[in-house]
C-alpha cells in the first residue's frame, strides 16, 4: 500500500478490546459501570465486604458461565447448576471465564491430590504398559475400582445358531478388598451407640437422629427381627447381628414398604462415607467418639490391592511413587527413558512440573483433597490451567496469595503474569500490596463495606492509587514497625518429639501469655505443629480456615447464637413463647414458609425468586409482627446493623447484656456494619472468618490458636485486627497466630520460624526469638523479607 493512501483503517473485529458492565446491582453493588481492558491484569481492591466479588464472581464470572451454558441442548443444562442471570443492565465484551477460587477440594476421603489433578490416572497408564509382572489394565491399579467375580451361562451365535456355554468372568480392580481403598478400618466402640440397660423402645439408641420418635421407630417396631421392648443386653447373637450389620433387607410395616439395614451398616453407608471434617459438630464429636480408624493391615494405608502393589517399574510400586513428595517424583519420571510410552511420561513431567512451579512439589499424591488449605485448593486448580494453549480466556482468581509466604508470592506474580502474556485476559481480587503492585489497571471499590460499599472510588494505575485518597490508596504504603518494646512470657507449653507429617522430632517451648507468630514457607510444616501438638489440649480454643457452613436461612444472628436470647426478650416481654420469633419454626410466614421469598422452578432456565407479596420478604407472619420489644418489631430487629443494635440492647428499655456481649465481639472483630438477618450466602470469605472469630471466642479458654486470621482482610482491616489480637493478649490470654502475614509478625512478642524450606526440605525450627532479633540475624527467608518489609 503506498504512503499516500495512508495507514490501513484497523479491522471491526480488533475494536473489542474492553469488557463493559453497565448498572451492576448484585448483593450490595450500587448501580456500578466499569470498563476493563482485555488482555491486561486487573486487580480488585477495597475492603472486606465492599463488593468486589459482587462484581467479578457474580457479575462478570457468572454471565460469563450461564452464556456458555445456554450454548447446550437443553437436556445437557438439565445436568448443569441453573445460573440465574446477574442482576446488571448490560454486559458487553465478555470471553469465556475459567474460575479459580479459594473452595476448598471437595471433602470426599477417596478424592487425593493425584486423582484432582489427574496425575493418577497417568500413572495408571503408566504401570499398566511398564510394570512388571503386568497385572491388567489401568483399572487394575486404581483404588475406586473393586475386583469383580462373576460366573453364569451366555448365550453364543455361531454359524446362524445359537446356544448356551458355561462362562467364568473376572476383572482386576486395584481396591483393597479389606479397606475398599479408603486406607483406613473402622472400629466401633459399641457402648457409645447404644445402653444395653435399655429396650430400644426406652431410647437406647445413643446416636445423633437415631430416635424412636419417628421413621426410625416405625422400621426398629414393625421389622420383627427383634423384640424393641427387650433390654439389647438380652438379644442372643442373632438378633444383636441384625440390629447392627444386617444388609439392607425390605420389609413392609403398616402396608409401606421399606428398607430395613443393621445400625453399623447404615452409618458406614452415612456418616463414614464422608470427610469427618465436612460432618456437622454434633455428628462430628459423636464420630470421634464412638468409632477409632486404624490403618488398614492388609494394604498398610496404600489403598491397593495385593496385585497391584507387587507390579512394578525400576523396583517402586505404584504406592511407593504416590507416597514420594512431589518434586522426588518429577525427578524420577525424568529418568524414565520409555519410547513407547513418550507421549505420556511428557504429559506428566509436565503436570509434576506444574506442582513444583506454584509451589506445591511438597505435597504427595496420596495426600487427602480434602486436607488442603483453601490456598492449596487454589493452587492445586491452577495447575490444569498452566501451560494450557487457550488464549482470550479471561481467568479470575480470588486471592491467589492466601496462605502464601512473601517469598512463594514472587512466584505467583509470575504466574499471573505469564498468563496475561499469552492473550489472556487476568482479574485478581486481592489485598496483598505486592499482588496489587503488578496490576496493569486497578478498580477500588468502597468507600466502606455492606451498605457503606457498592461504588467504585477509583480507577487507574498502581501509581495514581497509591497518590489517591481511597482507603486503599493511604494504606497501600502502609509498614508496621517493630515493637520498640515485647511482653515478657508467663511460663510456656511445651511441645517434645512432634513428628506429624514432615515434622522431624521437634522440640519447642510456647511462651505463655504474650502473641506468638508461627511462620515460615508453605508446607514448612507450622500447621502440623500447631494443629497437632497444641489444638487438641485443654483450653484451647483453636479456629481453623474450614468454611462455615450455612444455608440461607442462615444468619449472623442465628450462627452466632445471637437469636436466642433476643427471641427469649420478645417472649417474656409480650407473654408468649419463643418458637413465634424464629422464621424457621411457629412464626414463619405460611405462604413463603419464612425464607422471605418464593422461588418458581423453571426447569433447565433459571429459578425465579420473587419478593413473598404476604409478609413483603419480613419471613414473620403478621401476628408475630404485632409483638414489640423495645419499640421494635423482631423483623425489625432482624434488619438493624450490628453497631445499632449493639447500641438498642446496650441499655435502656431492650437492654439484654446477654446479647450485648455477642455483638460486642461481632463489632471488635470488624463486622459493625452486617445486618443480624442478612443470609449467610452473601458473606464474602474475610466476612465469614471474621464471624467464626468473633463466635469461637466467647468460649472459655486460656490459649486461642488462629491460622491465618488475616485472609481476606484489607491493609486497613489488619490494623484493627492487630488491635483485636493486643486485647486478648491484655485480657490475660495467649494468642498463637499462623500467619505470613509481615504486619502481624511485626506486631508479634515471640517468633517461631519453620523451615528451611517446604515438605522434607523443612520440618525443623530454623528460628526462635522476637521480631527484632529475626531482623536483625536475616538467616531464614522470612528474616530477610520482614528485613525488608519493615525497612531495616
């Protein structure tokens, strides 16, 4: 093209390179519109609560996903979550949108790292083509697979007749058939099921939900395998063996039929098949109480069979390579020089690569899914994402750098990074400056949280925040110094010979009375530690990352506990019972049966959910709303903030110290600004640790252990944070914090330092003194970057 025709006018299709969101009003949003470029990394800023996921997951994320959806036939969408549409006038510009958020790995005990990730099934492969002597297919290897026996007559065509020949069927499964690949026997302890003084009929049944009362006691009653008037410690052999293992047998009881299965039966097929940490509290102390779970002997906890274990390449079994740490196993595949199977063994070098490259080559494949912190989880979900050849994909993430030492955050920049060199589009919700640091465009929301939040206050690069006059942008500098001065201990706890997972025989005395910080890299073994040498002791109350579980139905109120004596105050003040002030029993409204709204299933679109037209979304009926306490109504009640109602029940004609005192909490951990009936559901994850934190503790103890309060917590947040850590510590209490965090191990009195490094590289107390010392000797990697941090 000659110069005089000038530069070519750029093509329609390169004009689309923002994604538009006009009117976003999902959760607290306040009609919000933003314009984001493609291509580029965009970090969302703002403090807790302020609607950050709001607007990325449940705007951008999740129109992005039902958009995708709707690309199915209908009978495909009536196997995928029905997405409701955001609530936004306009959305332009969108890519698809892959997730990586911080949910922790499901809580299934056959789910591990290698079968999430599929490094198992390659494995698999792997022994099925090389090990020796060769036992069958990839099946014949995998611990969720059973050996199958069958034997029967078939019918066989042959030369246009047909006739029947006698067949013996086999197929090879890896699961041990003691175990069933779960790599560990249970055991009861009958007493803590059931009182043998007792007749079933006189509630001898111990076990959580198991009464008499209902199905229950119509199956125990009408099965007539045993008499359920006779004390159990009179049953003969038979009928104790039907009353705990029977197989599932159907009976008819009344003219219904039903299914009757041995007590032992049931709960194995109920409450064992999932992660004891995933039960409910109730069902979970019950668990632990009444069943011991022992390595299986047969297979010595590695899942498989005998078959399986005795094939084998260069002398290791295909237990032995899921038993290796990560990066010891990278370096054995490496060494593999197959042809036959070259494709394969570069698809997992890659994979085991991936895992070292984000950090993880600490791990083991047979490590649980269900074990991993919520950074882990992350992390483990990125790896199928690495290296993949998609591009103008927009990837979100939500606070990659949970859980992550300031040494592992330098990785996950480059992470972020290379993905956004190769065409993608990159949106970080985040909080950590040094995350905020590489952003190409940063979006703060604010100014506050909940109802003070829901706006964008700015806009633009890392430069501009940082001289702008958001929250964000003052804090953003922000460095704390070193205590000029500690607390002296009072005594300590001692810990001799811990040897949990990496641990290597540590010995360390806790000082007492003062804030410790147990630090160190990820997977140095500080969990392990702490979660296993101190949590379980007499008074202390240890508050872990695990995620609080909660319908909507669910409220600060009621998880709190809060509920209870206001709904006591309501009773004794207007003469009736308390039962009338819960929207989940004797008070709800009858038409929307107190959850405020009406949903209209749709099939394969969206449900609808409609405001209720009877109580207008109160919950209560219009009886229950004529009783008054304080002037105030319970939905009323129900609707006021946190630092309101702290103030109604604080004195006058509401005062109730037994609620004050919960709410008192709810406000120093930060929370003032939640409403006490606002669901669960919509609590972002800082929220919800917060709220858990504020609730452990009212408990009466001594030592309180945190991991990693700090997550989800805007710079302006771990300031009164810090605060809130200085008055335990005040009260008389010792606090023992898990955290990376270099403002808390600033503020700290003592500091226990893990290392080296990750995995076996760490498991040993590499640092033991105060803040000041560990700047100033700057011998282990968390010394050299606190030395940084604060300056010195």
């Amino acid at each position: 093209m000659s110069a005089k025709q000038g530069t070519p006018s750029p093509h329609a299709a390169d004009s689309h390179d923002l994604i538009r969101v006009h009117g976003a009003r999902e959760n607290n949003l306040k009609d919000v519109s933003v314009e984001l470029p493609k291509r580029r990394l965009t970090v969302f800023t703002g403090v807790s609560g302020s609607g950050k996921s709001s607007l990325v997951f449940a705007t951008i994320a999740a129109e992005s996903q039902r958009m995708i959806n709707e690309t199915y036939s209908a009978f495909l969408q009536g196997f995928m979550p029905s997405l409701a549409r955001p609530e936004v006038d306009r959305l332009e510009g969108l890519t698809t949108a892959i997730i990586v958020d911080q949910e922790r790995m499901g809580a299934n005990p056959r789910s591990t790292v290698g079968t999430a990730t599929d490094a198992n099934a390659m494995l698999r492969i792997l022994f099925s083509r090389l090990g020796t002597p060769h036992i069958g297919s990839p099946n014949a290897y995998s611990f969720n697979v059973p050996s199958v026996k069958a034997s029967g007559a078939i019918t066989v065509e042959k030369g246009g007749k047909t006739k029947a020949e006698k067949a013996t069927f086999n197929q090879l499964g890896g699961m041990c058939p003691r175990c069933e690949g779960m790599g560990s026997v249970t055991d009861f302890d009958l007493t803590a099921l059931y009182d043998a003084d007792k007749s079933l009929n006189e509630g001898a049944l111990t076990i959580p939900g198991y009464t008499m009362d209902g199905w229950y006691g119509r199956i125990y009653r009408g099965c007539g395998f045993f008499d359920p008037d006779k004390p159990i410690k009179k049953f003969n052999k038979r009928e104790l063996h039907d009353l705990l293992y029977k197989e599932p047998t159907k009976i008819k009881v009344d003219g219904i039929n039903l299914t009757y299965e041995g007590v032992i039966t049931k709960m194995q097929k109920s409450m064992l098949s999932k992660d004891v940490e995933a039960l409910q509290p109730h069902i979970r102390a019950f668990v632990e109480r009444a069943v011991t779970f022992t390595t299986c002997p047969e297979c010595e906890g590695t899942r498989i069979s005998p078959e399986a274990r005795s094939s084998k390449i260069k002398g290791q079994n295909i237990a032995d390579l899921c038993k290796m740490q990560i990066s010891d196993l990278r370096a054995w595949v490496s060494e593999l020089d197959e042809l036959s199977v070259a494709p394969l063994l570069v698809g997992l070098q890659h994979l085991l690569d991936s895992f070292v490259d984000i950090g993880l080559g600490y791990l083991s494949l047979d490590r649980p899914a269900g074990t991993l912190s919520g950074g882990e989880a992350q992390r483990t979900k990125m790896i199928r994402h690495l290296g993949s050849s998609l591009t103008d994909v927009t990837y979100v993430f939500d606070e990659p750098t949970i859980g992550l030492h300031p040494h592992d955050i330098e990785r996950m920049n480059d992470l972020l990074l290379q993905l956004r060199d190769k065409g993608n589009t990159v949106l970080v919700v985040e909080h950590k400056p040094e995350t905020i640091a590489i952003a190409d465009h940063v979006v703060d929301l604010g100014p506050r949280a909940g109802t003070a939040g829901g706006e964008i206050v700015f806009e633009g690069t890392v430069a501009d925040l940082a001289a702008s006059d958001t929250l964000t942008g003052r804090h953003l500098g922000d460095r704390a110094a070193l205590k000029d001065e500690v607390r002296k201990s009072e005594g300590a706890m001692e810990i001799r010979g811990a040897t949990a997972n990496n641990l290597r025989d540590v010995d360390v005395d806790i000082p007492l009375g003062v804030l410790t910080v147990v630090t160190g890299v990820a997977g140095s073994g500080k969990s392990s530690l702490i979660h296993g040498s101190v949590a379980g002791r007499e008074g202390v109350v240890a508050i872990d990352q695990a995620a609080i579980k909660g319908s909507r139905r669910s409220n600060p109120a009621t998880y709190t506990g809060l509920l209870d004596p206001i709904r006591k105050a309501f009773a004794k003040a207007n003469g009736v019972k308390p039962a009338l002030f819960s929207a989940n029993s004797e008070g709800a409204c009858p038409v929307c049966n107190g959850a405020g709204v009406i949903f209209t299933d749709l099939g394969v679109m969206a449900t609808v959910e409609s405001t209720c037209e009877e109580c207008e979304g109160r919950r209560f009926s219009a009886a229950v709303l004529e009783y008054r306490l304080g002037g105030r109504d319970i939905s009323e009640v129900l609707a006021m903030s946190v630092s309101d109602a702290e103030a109604f029940f604080g004195d006058g004609e509401a005062k109730l110290p037994a609620a004050h005192k919960i709410l008192d909490r709810l406000v120093d951990v930060g929370l003032g600004y939640l409403t006490l009936g606002q669901p669960l559901t919509t609590l972002s994850g800082g929220e919800r640790q917060r709220l858990k934190l504020a609730t452990r503790m009212g408990e009466k103890g001594g030592v309180y252990v945190l991991d990693e309060p700090t997550t989800g917590l805007h710079l302006a947040d771990v300031e009164q944070l810090l605060g809130l850590l200085d008055r335990l510590v005040d009260s008389g209490k010792s606090v023992i914090v898990i955290e990376h965090h270099q403002a808390v191990m600033a503020h700290a009195d003592w500091i226990i330092d893990l290392g080296p490094g990750a995995g076996h590289d760490g498991g040993k107390i590499v640092f033991e003194g105060t803040p000041a010392d560990l700047v100033a000797d700057r011998s282990t990697l968390t010394g050299e970057h606190l030395a940084a941090y604060v300056g010195a």
